[in-house]
C-alpha cells in the first residue's frame, strides 16, 4: 500500500504546541499557512493531490474486492 498523501495544502497543519503559543499570539504574527508561488500552482498541487487521494480510494476497493472474492 502507498502512503497516504496529505491534500490539506493551503491550510496550516498545527501542533500542540504551536496552538498554545497562539492563545498567546495578540497581534496574530505567529499564523504561517501554506503558501505556493501563484494561485495557478496552488490550484495544481491542490488537484494533483485530490486525484492521487483518488486513485488511493479506488486501489484500496480494488484491494478489498480481491480479499473479500479470493478463493
């Protein structure tokens, strides 16, 4: 099985940590999201990673068809 592909690029991906040292973030200094170069290669690598996550659903039912009809 492949690994799983994250498709969650424009948003930020926080750890504990960094969201207890938002609560103390005032001035909203410490948010850093995601960011591509332009709108056309955020789109890009959005799409891309939506049709691998695809392809992954479609591998795991083909997968789990030949489990169930094996035999």
């Amino acid at each position: 099985m492949s690994p799983k592909v994250k498709t969650g690029f424009l948003y930020s991906d926080p750890s504990f940590l960094s969201g207890l040292a938002r609560t103390l973030d005032l001035h909203g200094l410490f948010d850093v999201y995601n960011s591509s170069n332009t709108p056309r290669e955020a789109d890009a690598r959005a799409l891309a990673a939506d049709w691998i996550v695809v392809g992954q659903g479609l591998q795991n039912a083909i997968d789990e068809f030949h489990i169930e009809n094996a035999g």
